[in-house]
C-alpha cells in the first residue's frame, strides 16, 4: 500500500478513546491530520441498560439520545471527512447528521457486523450502510454482505499492529520475573477455546493464559492452574507479548475470522506466532519460517515442543515475523493511509 495523501484533513472521529481504536487515531494524527474525537457512548447515559440496549435491540434505539448531544456539540462545526470506528450506536439518522457537518462519512470495522455471532450490536451498523460513502471491513463476507444491504462502495483491508503501541519495549529483570512464560494464550474466553487448551494441557504443554471471561469455561477446574490473571493491556500486554518463548494465536469461529489483531501484534513486538492454518495467514506469513501454523491441538502441541527446544529456531521466527510484518505494511499508518486515499479519490 503507498498510498500518500498530498495534503493533510480535519477529521471528525467517531469511536472509543481506548483500545484499538485510539491506536488508530493516534496513528492518523502521527499521519498529520487534525482529529476532532468523539465517543457516542460518552455521550449517553453511564448505566448498563444503554449497553444491554444496544446488545439486545440496536444501537438505532439510542438515535434520539445521540443526535440531540451530537447535534450540539457540532452546531457551526464543519470537517472534511468524518470517520467511525465500528459504529455500533451510528444509525442511518445519525450518518445524516454526520453529513451536515462533513464532506465525507466513511466507517472501518474490524469486527463482524455482517455475521451472526453478536445478534444486535451491529443494527444500527448495518442499518445504516447505505448512507456511508465508504466501509472498510476485514474479511471477504462482508463485503458481499455489505453490498447486499445497498452499500456504495466497500474495500477490504487486512488487520494492523500499531506503530508506537505494539513496538518492542526495553525489558527489564523485574518484567522478566513478572512475565516470562513458555507458552502463552493472551485473550478472552470462547467456547471453543477452553476445549482445545485443555488439550494442550493434557499433551503436555507448558502453558500460560491470561484474559477475561475464563472463569465461565466449563474446564476451569482444570484451566485456573495455568491462569495467569485477566486482561492487560498497553505496557503490560506488550511485555507479556515479548517474554513468552511462543504466542498462541486462536481465532473466533463466531466471527469468521481467518486472521485476527494478534496475527499482526505478536509478530510487530517481536514475538513468536504459533497459530492455525488460515488461507490467510498463509498468505501473510511463510510457514515454518516467519510464523508457525498448525490445524489442530495434536499438531500444536507437536510444534511448541520442537520450538521450546530449539532457541535459535524461535529466534529466526521471531525475526523473520517481524521483517515480514514491515515489508507487508500491515502497520496502522500504512492501512489506514490506504483508507483515506480511497475514501478521497476523485
């Protein structure tokens, strides 16, 4: 992707402040552009029956609330381009508004919206896809799916790392006694995963987890000893990251995911990817040599043990990962420059 902009834009971002959200607006204004960021949930009411609203019915139901704090907090304002981050709150009113105030209004989405995992979060998401000028999306179902609901124009882009968030850290004695581990599995809960780490665990292997929701895994009599602690994140999570000897990548099957972020994050800080064998992390890594990939619990377990005991091979796969990482540019200034650029092609 070279895709360069000539000239800088004032941006209207719509998205959390938090996450790989603020990562990618960090990463537009490194790029150069003035933000201007919005969170919509700030915006409404701080009790849980917003959020069991939007899981539950849609994100549509909340468009009154939003548009009256919205239309406020943008009267006399004016932007070249708005951008939202997911959209979960945005409805077909809500882009119109958004239109008033800005030349463009395009959105980016690196969950499902289309699928059927997450029922109604993604509502008024996709109530509202004809109104946008463009979306981006990660997986090539959507796009089909996005132009079935009248969608103008949709891209696909692959996941990114984040230049400044997922970049090596220095590493100290204490971090090292902190988070040295021998295999790793950083994320939540599914429930698809806790059979195949307990798998793991029953051939043998030296595992860590660390993540949110475990408790409700039916095998967490088993799992508790090998739990680490919940979710991390900033330093934390990339120390964990670069301490682990290999990073299990697993993926939602509820989402349809053939590669996911830590396809990108692991190898971006340095760490050694150990995941299933997609179409697409074919494409993204040579195997065996910059990742490792297997298809199921047997062939993992057989993989961790050949790299446990081979230091430099896991060092040339760290290394090798990290420099395909680069040369594909799946960093968030590069994606994200790409997306603009289309976003303003005349």
């Amino acid at each position: 992707m070279n895709d360069k902009l000539d000239r800088h834009l004032h941006i209207l971002y719509i998205g959390p402040k938090s996450g790989t959200c603020l990562d990618r607006a960090n990463a537009l204004r490194r790029l150069g552009h003035t933000l201007t960021h919005l969170d919509l949930r700030a915006l409404l009411p701080r009790t849980i029956w917003i959020d069991r609203i939007m899981w539950r019915l849609g994100g549509h139901w909340l468009s009154e609330l939003v548009i009256s704090r919205l239309r406020e907090i943008l009267t006399g304002k004016r932007f070249e381009l708005a951008y939202v981050d997911n959209g979960e709150y945005v409805s077909a009113r809500v882009v119109k508004l958004l239109k008033k105030h800005a030349a463009l209004v395009i959105n980016y989405n690196i969950d499902d919206p289309t699928g059927p995992r997450d029922g109604h979060r993604f509502a008024a998401y996709r109530q509202a896809v004809p109104d946008y000028d463009l979306l981006a999306v990660v997986r090539e179902e959507n796009v089909r799916e996005l132009h079935a609901l009248g969608a103008k124009k949709v891209i696909r882009v692959w996941r990114s790392a984040d230049e400044v968030t997922h970049a090596p850290r220095p590493l100290t004695a204490q971090d090292h006694a902190q988070w040295d581990c021998d295999v790793l599995f950083l994320g939540t809960w599914m429930p698809e995963r806790g059979p195949f780490l307990l798998d793991l665990i029953q051939r043998g292997v030296p595992l860590t987890i660390q993540g949110g929701g475990w408790q409700k895994a039916p095998e967490w009599v088993t799992l508790r000893k090998y739990w680490r602690g919940g979710p991390i994140s900033g330093d934390d999570y990339a120390k964990a990251i670069q301490c682990a000897k290999i990073n299990l990548g697993l993926l939602s099957k509820g989402n349809r995911d053939l590669h996911t972020t830590r396809s990108l994050e692991i190898p971006a800080l340095g760490g050694v990817l150990c995941a299933e064998r997609t179409a697409e992390h074919l494409l993204m890594y040579e195997e065996g040599v910059e990742a490792i990939f297997w298809s199921d619990a047997a062939e993992c377990a057989a993989s961790c043990a050949e790299l446990l005991a081979d230091e430099p091979q896991r060092r040339s796969v760290a290394e090798r990962g990290f420099a395909r990482y680069r040369a594909n540019k799946h960093g968030n200034e590069d994606v994200l420059s790409h997306f603009i650029a289309r976003a303003t092609e005349q």
